[in-house]
C-alpha cells in the first residue's frame, strides 16, 4: 500500500483547517439522534441559490462538510449537471476548488459543483487513507443535492486530485449507479481492492485522466488505467500526439463506456493548465478542467 499525498503543507492548509474545524463546531444543526430523523444521516439547514455555501452533514455519527457552488442566476428548478470534485492528501475541498478553477467554469458553463471533505484531511480511496465510510458519505452527499438542489440525476460526474483521483476511481466502481462519468487527475486505479478483477463498474462509466512523466506514480498510474482497460475489454486506438510531446489515447470498451488518456511527459504530481500555485501546472499545454467538462458534457448517465 502506499500514500499519495498532496503539496499542500504550508500556511494555506492549516488556515483551511482552521476554518473547517470552525465550521464543525459553529454550523452543525443536523441531529441524528432527534426523533424522526435517519440515525444514519442528518443534514443540517441550506439555501439552495447562487454562488457559496458550506453546509455540515451528520454521516455516521460524524459531522462531515462539503461546499456547494451554484452558477448566477441558479434556482432549483434548473436541473444542472453537478461535478463533485476531490481534494488531495492532506487538503480540504476548498484547495480543490482553488486549484482546479471549476468555479469559474460553472459560472460559464452552467453547472453546480460540490466540494466533499474527507476527514482527517484525507479520503479512505483506493491505496490510502483511513477507514471512513466516504462512499457512504458522498452517496449521502449527492442524493441530498439530488433532492434538495435538484441536481440532474442523470448528469453527476466525479473528478479530483492525488488522493481524490482514487476516490473518483472508486466512487466509478463503487457508486456506478449514481456517476456518469470521472476524472481523475494525477491518481491511480490502484489498492488492495484493484486486485480483485472484479472490481470495476457494473455500468458504463466513461473515463478520462490525466497522467504525469514525472510524477512519482507515473508507472502505478500507467499501468494502472491499461488493466482498467484491460478488465472491460477496451480496444485502444493508436496514441494522438498533441503539442509538448503529449499523447491523448482514446479506447472503447464493450460496455459502451471510453476511456481517454492524457500522458504528459513534462508534469510531476499536478493539475495541468491551472493557474500558480500548489499542485498546479500551468505550462501543462493542456488544461484538464477545460477538457474535463467538455468531456463530462458528452457523456450523460447510461441506464440499463
């Protein structure tokens, strides 16, 4: 087993954890224990509308946090897609939401976007970190802004970082019913429950990641998405090259689902095309959040 934490380490994280220990311990009405509520889950009170809102969730006997960021002119009767997006190790949903601009882009584009955060910092995904229960947590997650922001069922789609890039792996396998398609950015299809053959989706889940040369897990990752492949029979077709020596890999998979594959040869354990800063790769020549949701746009739920 082996770790893949993110950069984020210096002065921005622990003001990211300041504030969310705050708002565990200023926001939380949900109750689990109340009478009439689901002992399992309780949300506490939100406003669906525009712009952003953190909002605390009981899940489990534990307060869980996620934010929610909804275009202008957002009401709930729109039926937007929703992006869940993943932070890294150690992180919070909030450097996520930095690092990989999807704010912005849903202003444009017209979609809601949620920020989950795990634990401890981290997410129990697929070679690391915990034992929570966060399928558990982000099924919860979703289906609340299914119902109460009206979230098009049919449109969810998962992507993220590092740690957060294995749990959108796993969310594919795990909650294929809910998602229609991930992203993961610099992870890896890789763990203990990967060594079973059997572990992938039993409904089409469409793919696209991205992979760095020079990150530290470049060979897990590589290796990795090849026996995704490998598992739903997907016919590769031969590797296009872009500018930066990049190559983009388009296969077909006999369930109906695709998996496209950057490969980039000049990026370490990053997020390309996004603006400076930690985790980021501006000089990518590429910008993953870019193709991301122009992926995600093509690839609505596929129901038996």
């Amino acid at each position: 087993m082996h770790t893949r934490p993110g950069t984020l380490t210096h002065i921005s994280l622990w003001s990211a954890v300041a504030a969310t220990l705050l708002s565990l311990t200023a926001c939380g009405s949900g109750d689990a224990k109340k009478p009439g509520k689901d002992p399992k889950t309780a949300a506490a009170r939100e406003t669906p509308r525009p712009g952003d809102q953190q909002v605390t969730m009981a899940w489990d006997g534990k307060k869980r946090v996620y934010r929610v960021h909804a275009p202008p002119g957002y009401t709930p009767d729109m039926k937007l897609p929703l992006i869940v997006a993943m932070h890294p190790y150690p992180s919070t949903g909030e450097f996520v939401a930095k690092l990989s601009g999807l704010n912005k882009k849903a202003d444009k584009e017209n979609f809601l976007v949620a920020y989950p955060d795990g634990l401890d910092l981290a997410y129990n995904a697929l070679s690391c970190c915990g034992d929570e229960d966060d399928v558990g947590f982000i099924r919860a997650m979703t289906k609340r802004l299914v119902d109460k922001w009206k979230a098009d069922p049919d449109r969810i789609y998962a992507t993220g970082i590092s740690n957060g890039a294995d749990m959108s792996f796993k969310v594919a396998v795990e909650l294929h019913d809910i998602f229609a398609a991930v992203a993961p950015v610099s992870g890896a299809y890789s763990g203990p429950a990967t060594q079973d053959t059997a572990y992938v989706p039993r409904t089409p889940v469409p793919v696209m990641t991205f992979i760095g040369g020079l990150d530290r897990i470049y060979d897990t990752a590589d290796a990795a998405i090849k026996t995704w492949q490998e598992r739903l029979s997907c016919t590769a077709s031969p590797p296009q090259k872009l500018k930066k020596e990049i190559t983009r890999t388009r296969a077909k998979c006999a369930d109906s689902s695709e998996v496209v594959t950057y490969r980039i040869p000049d990026m370490g354990h990053n997020w390309p095309g996004a603006e400076p800063g930690d985790m980021a790769e501006p000089e990518a020549g590429v910008n993953a959040t870019d193709l991301i949701v122009e992926f995600f746009t093509s690839q609505p739920k596929q129901r038996s």
